[in-house]
C-alpha cells in the first residue's frame, strides 16, 4: 500500500505543476497591467520561446 500512497502524490504534484501559470505568464500580466497593452504584446516578442 505504499506504493499507491506515493504515487497519489505523485501525481498529485504533478497536476499542480501543471496548472499553475510560470514566470513567463507573470512577467506579460505584469507588464501589461503596470505599463500599457502594447508593452505586454511586445514584452512576449522578448521571451524565449523555449527555456
């Protein structure tokens, strides 16, 4: 039975990381709340596409 209890949370984390939004996402709203749209449209020209 401790195998099953390993995995629940397993993949419980998992699934967590997957919903929660990454430090790309935050950096654009926090643009474009703080400076204008335009600057969080061109904020996301200025990320990587791939970490």
């Amino acid at each position: 039975m401790e195998y099953i209890d390993s995995l629940a949370l397993l993949v419980s984390v998992y699934i967590v990381s997957l919903v929660s939004p990454g430090p790309n996402f935050i950096i654009v709203t926090n643009t474009s709340m703080t400076v204008s749209r335009a600057a969080g449209s061109l904020r996301v020209s200025d990320l990587p596409s791939h970490p």
